[in-house]
C-alpha cells in the first residue's frame, strides 16, 4: 500500500472515531436531558422546535418509567378491555399498579389497571363502587374504558346508578382510538356488491361496537337489518350472538348452526333453517384467529375508514368525579404526556406493548404481539388471501381538542359519533335502549378547558390531521345510499324538511373520517336537459357547502367532491309522479 493509501485510511479511522465519540456523547446527554425533564410530567409544555416553522415536530424522548410499585397517591381502579388504544395510558402508569417514575405517579395517582372484557360486569362494578363511595368517601375511584359508539348503549346503567344517588360522568379525555383493529370480515365478493350480505349472517357481540360497525356499514349501503338473533330473514342482514368478541370470531371458525324461525316481510312463515355466520365483526385478536384459524373473510370496512368511530372514552361516577377534580387534571396530564412519548419514540411504544402483555395476561401473547397489531399489519390467512389485521393510535392533548371541538373552528366530534350510534341503536333495539342519556349530562369539559388555557400560546405537540388529495378520485367504494334531501322545486335551495337529513349526513360523514365523500347530484327527465344538468350539480354543490360551513376541520379542502348527472342515471321510471320523486336524488358515495 503506497503512503498516500495509508494517510487516508488513518484519516477515515480518525474522523469515524470522532463522529461515533460524538454520538456517544451527544446520546448520553439526550439521556441525561430526559431523565431530568421526566421529573416535570406534571406540564405538557415542549420545548421550542427547532424546525422553522414554529410548530414542534418532535417530542423529547423522557426516561421510560420505573418497575418498582410507587404505592403512593389517590388510589384508582382502571378497568379496560383487551385494546390496543390503551397504549399511552399503559406507559403513563409504568405497569398494572402504578410504577416509579411514571406519569401517573408523578402526578398523585396510584392506579390499578384490571382487564375486564364484560362490558356488563363494568356497569355492575361501576353501580357497586358508587355505593361504596357513598358510605365510605375513602373507597379507590372506578374508571372504565369502552369503545365510545358504545356508550349510548353502555349508559343504560345510569337508572341504577342514579337509585345509587349519583350517575355517569365522562373522563374529558380520550387516550386513543381503534385505527383498523375493528372491523366487519366477511366474504370478499361484498366489497363489489354489498347486496351480496342480504341473506347472510354476521357474528357479533350484539349492541357493542363492532356491531356498530356493520350496521353502520348496512345503513351506508341502504341494505335491510334483521335486528332479531334469533329468526331469519332472507331479505336482511342478519346478526348471530356471541358472549365477546373472541367468541364472535369463535363461530365463524367453528361453522356450528344455530336453527331460525323464517321470517319473510315481518311475518313467521312457520319455516326452520339454519344459519351459519358468514361474516363477523370483532377486534384484535379475534380477527387473528379468523385469519389463522379457518381464513376465508377479509376486511370489508373498519375503524380505519369509520376513524371517528371508536376513540377510548373513559367513564366513572359523577359522586367520585365532583369530588376529584385535582386527580381528574392529573389524569388528563399524565395521559397527555405520555400520548407524546407513545406517539414519538419507538422505544415508549414498545415498553407500553409491554406492559399491555402484563396487564391482559395471555400467556400467548407478549409484548411484541400486542406492538405488532398496534401498528397494523397485511398477511396472509390459511388460504393465501392478504388482510388487514389490527391497527390503533394514540392520543396526545392537542387530539383530544380536535375530539371535543375545542381548537379554533372545530367540531365536537364526539358528539357526533355519540349521537349516530345512540339513533341507531334504539331503532333498532327500541327494547333494550328505548332512549340513551344525553351526551351534555355526562360530558364536563371544564377540565380540558383549564388546562388548555394554561398552555394557550405554547409550544405543545401537534394534532394528527387528515389530508386529502385535491381533485383525487374514489378508487375503492365502501358505500353508496341516496339521501332524501329535499330542495325546493327547481331550486338549489333546502326546504325546512331538509334540516333533518342533513344534520343526519353531517354526523354519519363525521364518523368515517377518514374516507373521501362523493356528492352525485340527479334530477328526473322534466325540462330542458342543459337545465336539469345544471340543477343537479347546484343541488350538489349546495349540500357539500353545507357541510363545510357546518364543519371546515370535519370536511377540509379535497374531502369532498361533487359531479352532476341531470337525468341521466334515473333508478326508477319517470313515467310517474312517484318515480320521478325518486330519481330526484342526492347520492353520496364513500371511498378510499
């Protein structure tokens, strides 16, 4: 080797030692830095970015939380379902029971955190711990999660906690929401033609969240719900009952019958037939199994595309919530922080998964598994087809004011999701719901808006936002239902009627927030066709201007698009007045 060779190999060696000493280094005072700031998670406030554009794009990465049980602090029970959006709020405690150095502990909480899959034995314990307040002010408080479509239904519990002299109160923040973990499987031919669902069954765990999900899914598509399990209805989508989730997916697997009572335009025909489940609607792991068991479904719509659906409400008594605001603040600040960590650094995420493996206790089932299917995967089942499995996000502060409509031109989101799926539940269960509480006596934001003018004018993390592409069109449709919006005759202006149907539309479209929204307008053939051309499109671009008036963060620029029609596309004759009636329709088409 020549001279000149070995000065440039002393040369390389020099400047790779430098720059590794350098990282070294520059590690361990990232390190050190976060170490010292994880004693301040009692303030969510992040320091400048270093960006130019003023808005913080990363969040320092803190020391991770301790292993050793704080045993100190307002006691608290958590009881949560086997869920992945439960991310931040693991990491926040450090463990099951509130470790050193966590969030939790930082801020006065010494939390509990119990699996409880039985979302009946929640209302139960919730009546209980109510009671045992009131005879002893001392008893530990009782949060729970559930998913938050399914709080209409959730909040029948409140007759008996108002007998217990209190009722139920919202937490006033959502730790995460399920992004795809929720779904409706079933055959791969529905995603094309929805119809192909009439006559068949879907397995669920009824009048929970997943159902919510097919029904929604139905509705969107204008197909027929045969809301009685226990007959059958040719002409409907019909549901099977399953004790949870995993049982739901259990059935489907199995293909064990159950025989029905025939049932043809709301009358018995005296006819018995079995039933299979074609389809299911569950979460993580129970589309797992599905996938790995038997195969044969794919995703047909999920909380990926209804990505408003089901964000994490947690719930307790009003008795315990009025008489704990501090820990109330403590809570949403804790989460807030580690909603950052979670949702930044690889390294919290996995601990989080971590501690998730230790809290639901599957022994199957380790951190990884739960890291894995937080993120969301594409695999292939037992027969070779490719699904989605899993998939949930975090929530940080500012996602929780884009939840609750308090950033700068929102929209209370959640009402709107609580609002849905409360209709739709008791229209369809008039029996079991034959009303739900109203969201305004159970949802305080006082705590959320304290805090949030605290940090007014500081640096905190960034919301997620949904973009949509300008001009993009719909490439995959998830549904298509044409909406009775009715205008003025030969106008592009609402009657007094419409007002209904559009604030229907407004909270369905809020609900799949993530799917891009087509508006078709349509006339029947009366008049000049250049003039009906004209009116379709007018009477579509009103309700799309509708709604962006409505909401401009629930229905940003590129969201929705608008194409006209005229007479061109009639679905029934126009040799009659009520055919013509039909055919003067908005449609509104869904997709990704």
């Amino acid at each position: 080797m020549t001279t000149r060779g070995k000065v440039l190999i002393a040369i390389i060696i020099l400047v790779g030692l430098y720059f590794g000493i350098n990282k070294l280094t520059s590690s361990n005072l990232l390190f050190k830095k976060a170490a010292t700031e994880s004693v301040l998670l009692n303030s969510i406030e992040l320091p400048a970015a270093s960006s130019g554009n003023g808005v913080n794009t990363v969040v320092p990465l803190a020391a991770l939380p301790g292993s050793t049980p704080a045993e100190k602090g307002t006691p608290i029970v958590w009881e949560v379902m086997a869920w992945n959006s439960q991310m931040a709020g693991m990491l926040a405690n450090g463990g099951p029971r509130t470790t050193t150095g966590s969030a939790m502990a930082a801020n006065g909480i010494d939390m509990q955190i119990v699996r409880q899959d039985d979302v009946s034995k929640m209302q139960a314990d919730l009546v209980k711990n109510a009671a045992d307040l009131s005879s002893n002010p001392a008893t530990p408080g009782l949060i729970v999660s559930i998913m938050g479509d399914g709080l209409p239904g959730f909040s029948a519990v409140q007759e008996e906690l108002k007998k217990a002299g209190t009722q139920l109160q919202i937490i006033p923040y959502s730790v995460g929401k399920s992004f795809g973990e929720d779904k409706l499987m079933g055959p791969k031919e529905w995603l094309d033609n929805p119809k192909l669902a009439l006559g068949k069954t879907i397995a669920c765990y009824l009048r929970d969240g997943d159902q919510n999900i097919a029904l929604k899914w139905c509705a969107d598509n204008g197909l027929k719900v045969n809301p009685d399990e226990t007959s059958y209805d040719p002409q409907a989508v019909n549901f099977m009952s399953a004790s949870d989730f995993l049982v739901a997916a259990e059935k489907y697997i199995l293909g064990k019958p159950e025989s029905r009572d025939k049932i043809v335009d709301g009358k018995n025909t005296g006819v018995k037939i079995d039933v299979v489940a074609d389809a299911v609607a569950t979460w993580t792991p129970g589309d797992v199994n599905i996938a790995k068991e038997k195969g044969g479904l794919v995703k047909i719509v999920s909380t990926k595309e209804y990505s408003n659906q089901m964000p994490n409400i947690m719930v307790t008594t009003k008795r315990w919530y009025d008489a704990h605001q501090k820990e109330v603040e403590g809570l949403i600040l804790a989460h807030a922080v580690a909603g950052d960590q979670v949702k930044s650094h690889p390294e919290a995420l996995s601990h989080a998964a971590d501690i998730s493996a230790a809290v639901y206790g599957d022994k199957d089932k380790n951190g990884g598994y739960w890291l894995k299917y937080y993120k969301g995967v594409s695999e292939a089942d037992r027969n070779g087809e490719v699904v989605e499995l899993g998939g949930s996000k975090v929530f940080n502060f500012s996602d929780n004011l884009n939840l609750f409509g308090l950033n700068e031109g929102g929209t209370n989101i959640y009402a709107s999701v609580y609002k849905a799926f409360g209709d739709v539940q008791s229209k369809l269960y008039p029996k079991e719901l034959p009303s739900y509480v109203p969201l305004d006596q159970m949802l305080d934001l006082t705590p959320l808006k304290n805090i949030q003018a605290r940090y007014k004018g500081k640096n905190v993390a960034p919301a997620e936002t949904q973009k949509f592409a300008a001009g993009e069109e719909i490439r995959q449709n998830v549904s298509k239902r044409a909406w009775n919006i009715e205008f003025n005759s030969a106008q592009s202006t609402f009657t007094p009627a419409a007002e209904k149907e559009l604030n229907q539309l407004f909270d369905d479209l809020v609900v799949a927030g993530s799917l891009k929204v087509a508006v078709h307008g349509h006339t029947d053939n009366s008049g000049d066709p250049q003039v009906n051309q004209q009116l379709s499109e007018d009477r579509a671009m009103a309700v799309r201007q509708w709604l962006e008036r409505k909401s401009s963060s629930a229905f940003p620029d590129g969201r929705i698009q608008v194409y006209a029609h005229g007479a061109t596309e009639p679905i029934a004759s126009n040799s009659t007045p009520a055919g013509k009636a039909k055919n003067r329709r908005v449609e509104i088409v869904l997709g990704n």
